[in-house]
C-alpha cells in the first residue's frame, strides 16, 4: 500500500521516462541474478532482532511484524521482488493493483514453507531449492524483463 501511495511521486516524470527506468531496473535485476553486477539487497538477513529483547514485547512485536511485513527484517533471495516494488512505484499504477501485488508476495512466500512441509524431508528438500535457487531467481528476472519489456512497448 506504502508504494502504491507514494507511487504519485513518478507522476511528474514522462511516461517512456518512468518505463524505461522500470526496465531498467529489470535488466539490472536479471544482471545481477546472473552474477555480472554486484549489487546487496536492501534487507536484513536476521530473523529475531536482538534489539527487541531490549523492547517491551507489544512495542518490539509491532515493529518486528512492520519490518518482516515490509520485507526489510529478512531474508530476499531474488531480484524480483525488488524490481516489483520499483515497476509499482514508477508506474503510478492504482492503489489495489499495489495491494494485490502484495497480496501475491505475500502468498509466495507463504508457499515456500507450505511446500517444505509438504516435501516431508525438510533436509532434502532444502538441499534441492539450493540446486535450482539460480534457475528459479534468473528464470524470474528473464520473465520480469520480458513482461515489464512488453508493458513499456505497449504504454509508448
């Protein structure tokens, strides 16, 4: 929702501006998935923050849920999410196309778990997602590139 209200903010930018950053963003998204452009995601790879043991539990549980909400108290192996977040901030898209984009990051992560459990052998199973992670992070970008590609064709 936060991206989706401050998206206004690209709504002085040109148009093929605003689409041409956003595939941008893609296709150095998709470079560093292939491991030519070094570049660290903006997250925080711990899952209990040590600070919140200093908190009140309520205080602390606020903030904790904020921050793994948003993505910035995690753990984000991939590129997409990143260049989502970026794409719904450029385009100045409406505020449930945001939300929905959410509901969608929100419900894939969800099914990582839910598929680990269902594997039965958490061990093999984490073994296999190491094997396939590269597949699965560049097949992603090569798709964001190609979709947002096409949107931006389309809006110029």
């Amino acid at each position: 929702m936060v991206l989706g209200l401050l998206s206004g903010l690209s709504a002085p930018l040109p148009g093929p501006w605003r689409y041409a950053g956003i595939v941008a963003v893609a296709v150095l998204g998709l470079l560093r998935e292939l491991g030519l452009v070094p570049i660290r995601l903006p997250q925080n790879a711990r899952q209990v923050p040590q600070d919140v043991l200093q908190r009140s539990l309520r205080r602390g549980a606020l903030q904790f849920g904020f921050e793994l909400g948003t993505g910035v108290r995690t753990y984000v192996s991939a590129s997409a999410p990143y260049v989502l977040a970026v794409a719904l901030l450029l385009s100045g898209q409406r505020l449930h196309v945001a939300i929905l984009a959410g509901i969608g990051f929100g419900a894939g992560r969800a099914l990582t778990p839910l598929a680990r459990r269902a594997a039965g052998t958490g061990d093999r199973w984490d073994t296999a997602l190491r094997v396939r992670l590269r597949t699965i992070t560049v097949g992603a970008g090569v798709v964001l590139v190609a979709a947002l590609g096409l949107l931006a064709v389309r809006q110029l």
